[in-house]
C-alpha cells in the first residue's frame, strides 16, 4: 500500500484539500490518519480565529497610551492623542518656535486665544444638531472628498466641488460641534501647507462657497476646516479640526 | 477621498491644544520608523502607535471583546516591543509583524491567566470532583499555545514567514508560493518540517495529551 508523503500529510493537517487518490488512502488507512492528527494538534492551537492577522481597527481609549507612557517613561505623544484641555497653564509658556517658511510666519497660531474657544467647544460638547442652510445641489460635482477628523476631534463632513455654467462652488456638509465663541471657516490648501485660500466661513450642516475662478484645484487640493476665534484676525488660527484631499 | 496622509500640520511647532498637533513632520516610511523604533527614538514609538494600536487594540478585541484584557494587551504589546526593542532586527520582519507576533503572545498570556484563575476558583468549589471533563480539551489548547507562539519565535526565515501564512492568514500552499515567490515544492516541505517540529514540542513539554 502506497502511503500519502509527509508532504500531503502536512497540507491534509492544515486542511488543504487533498488529491481523490491521497484523500481515499487517507480515508482508510489508520497509520496515516494517526499522522494527519498529531500534526493537527499544533495547526489547532495555533490557527485559531483570534490569533489570525488582523483585519479590524478599533481605536484603543486615550489611557492606553497613558499606561504606555507611564510605563516606559517616553514624554513624546502620538499625534491623535487628545490632550486635555483643563490644563490651561501648560499651554502658556514654551516659547514658539519660528515658523519654518517665511511665506507662512503671519500664521503664528495664537495659542492662548485658541484656548478660550476650545475649553467653550468643550463645554458646549457633543455634536449639536445639523442646521441645513443654503445646499445648493445644482450643477455637476467634479470633485469631492470626506472630511475626516483630525486628531481627537469629531468633526467631520464631505466636501463636493460642483461646477455649473463654468462657475464652480465648494459645498461643504459639516457635522461638527458648536463653538460657544468663534466660528468655523473652511480653506483650501496645498500639499505641503505652504499656501492656502480662505474660502469662507462655515457652519454645521451644508454650506456654499463660491470658489476664485482660475484657482487651480490640482495646486490646493486640501479641503481643510478650522476653528476661528472672533478676534479680527484673517488668519489662519491654526487649528484644524476637518481635513479631506480632493480627488 | 483620505485625509491627507502625512498628516502635516501647519506650523512647525507643537501645539497642545488637544485638537491637532500643529507639527509639521514629513511621517517616515515603516521602514525608516523601524530603525529609529529599535535605536530608542520615543518619537517613534508615538508613531508606531498611532500607526499601528488600531490594529493591534482591533485583533485584542476580537480575542476578548472591548475592556480591560484588550486594553491590557494592547498597551502591554507596546511596553514589550520598546522594552526589548534590541531583539528586533530586519530578520524579525516588517515591524507591524513583530509587533502582531507580540500581541499573540499577550493574548495567549491572558488565556492562560483566565485557564489557572478559573481552575484555582473550581479547585476551590466543592462540586469539582463531580464536574465532567469538558473542559479539559480547552485547557490542553490553551497551554499549547504560549507554548508553540514560543516555538514559532525560534523559527528563521522563510519557514516563519511561511507557517505564519498558513495559520494566520488561511492561505493554501499555493497562494503562499505565489505570494513570497519560493518555489510549491520549497513551500510543502517547510510546512511540513514544522509541523512536525511543532508536534515534537508539543511531545516534549506539552500539555498532557487526554487519551
Ligand atoms: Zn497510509
């Protein structure tokens, strides 16, 4: 009697499929059938469901990485790590760095303006209620993101570039929290950051905005929301809480 | 239809607002983050983090459902990959591997940890002698499996690459020939050495096998 090779006794262990030859000598032969066992205790302990690759991502709690920077004493944070905001003091003393591109110094974010505007998000918390104002769902979209949170925030929305009679507008759905003071204002960037256009004011719910004729979308591709404190200042606060790249 | 991917932030400071961090940082690629992980650089063990926690907290909740032990082995993957961040080197595989091949021991630690409390907490109850052996099965495959996780970190490369296809990824011997380009031949024969090197130690220092 032929018997299987070690070879197929090993795929039969991890339940391969065998050949009608190798499956019917398997069937009847108790030498081999005693082999495709013992091999098999391993594979079953092993080739378990919760063991397999991962395949969902799930967001552990912000103490996760607290217990792991307690633990190994590192002081640098991942990026999306929420800081709280109850701690005011921390956030007015390290001097500012100067800005590495000249072109975007008169972005200086104004840190401690920024503070009173996010302790009153916070206070306020929570996603209020969508206020639909002026959607416009005329034309055709030639382009359009998600605008996905950045960091801790939920903020978030879709952004759609609609083009009607060769004038474009931006239609901005955003979902995101009432500010107790300040406003939400949506601008378009490059890549890199290193210039951006200042499209409007928004606000929860569906906005349009009239895009600059001849602005080319393939330059400032970034949908990009930020938080503005009500300060006069027509600068970028530097606080972003939206973010989405056209395509 | 993503966010940006590098996540550049606008100034090139940090800013703690809780919000966003206002770095601008150019996020390096896994194997650039790899070698600054395994030569200390904390910064990269914050990104490998925000990289890679998702993952791992997402494979902790399947074995556990959300909670403490999910979150314990989370975090406790991350203490034990920077700890002993001197063991990896670029035959350990691409590091989101590495660390996937920690959490599996994590999470096979905690089986184990529940298997003793639960056999302490029936040790103590008065009906133990009185329970069938239902369970025995399920004890045998738990201690199995620190014991072979432990097995499979002996293994070298390819063979560790190629069982871990087979057992964690469900692929059949020919999709792993296609997937790592190693001939079906050299593949079969890899498998089966160790499976049986898998079963040897099982042989030797495994649970006792219920007759
Ligand atoms: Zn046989």
């Amino acid at each position: 009697m032929q018997h299987c090779s070690p070879e197929q006794l090993a795929l039969a262990a991890l339940r391969e499929p065998l050949s009608a030859t190798d499956a019917a000598h398997l069937a009847d032969c108790a030498a081999c059938h005693a082999e495709v066992s013992a091999l098999r205790r391993g594979v079953d302990a092993l080739a378990f469901p919760a063991l397999a690759a991962p395949t969902t991502s799930l967001t552990p709690p912000p103490r996760v990485w607290d217990a792991i920077a307690a633990a190994t004493g590192v002081s640098a944070t991942p990026a999306s790590h929420p800081t709280p905001v109850s701690h005011p003091t921390s956030v007015s003393h390290p001097t500012p760095e100067p800005a590495p591109l000249a072109t975007v110094t008169r972005l200086q974010p104004r840190r401690n303006r920024w503070m009173a505007v996010a302790a009153a998000a916070a206070l306020v918390g929570g996603v209020a209620g969508v206020v639909a104002l002026t959607r416009d769902g005329s034309g055709q979209v030639v382009a359009a993101t998600t605008l996905d949170p950045l960091d801790a925030d939920d903020s978030s929305g879709t952004a759609e570039v609609r083009e009607r009679d060769g004038v474009r507008s931006l239609q901005v759905d955003l979902e995101a929290p009432s500010l107790g003071e300040g406003y939400y204002e949506v601008w378009l960037l490059r890549p890199d950051v290193t210039g951006l256009v200042p499209l409007g004011v928004v606000h929860q719910g569906a906005n349009v905005v009239p895009l600059p004729a001849g602005l080319d979308l393939g330059d400032y591709p970034v949908v990009d929301v930020s938080v503005e404190p009500l300060d006069g200042d027509p600068s970028h606060s530097g606080v972003s809480v939206a973010r989405g790249s056209l395509s | 239809m993503t966010a940006l991917e590098d996540r550049t932030d606008l100034y090139g400071h940090h800013v703690e607002t809780g919000r966003t961090s206002l770095r601008r940082v150019t996020e390096p690629d896994d194997d650039d983050l790899a070698r600054r992980f395994r030569d200390g650089d904390e910064q990269a063990l914050a990104v490998a983090y925000e990289r890679w926690s998702g993952q791992l907290y997402g494979m902790a909740v399947r074995a556990f459902g959300p909670g403490p032990d999910a979150e314990d082995v989370t975090q406790q993957t991350f203490i034990a990959a920077w700890t002993g961040r001197a063991g990896y080197s670029a035959g350990s595989g691409p590091l989101p591997a590495w660390l996937v091949g920690i959490c599996r021991h994590k999470i096979a630690d905690v089986w184990a940890k529940r298997d003793r409390q639960r056999r302490q907490s029936e040790a103590v109850a008065a009906d133990v002698a009185s329970r069938p052996g239902s369970h025995d099965d399920v004890d045998t495959r738990v201690a199995d499996r620190v014991l072979l996780l432990g097995e499979l970190d002996q293994l070298g490369q390819p063979q560790r690459g190629i069982i871990e296809l087979a057992f964690f990824e469900d692929l059949t011997h020919v999709q792993i020939a296609a997937r790592t380009g190693i001939p079906l031949g050299t593949v079969k024969s890899h498998i089966r050495r160790t499976l049986e090197r898998l079963r040897t130690r099982l042989e030797v220092d495994g649970a006792a096998l219920q007759p």
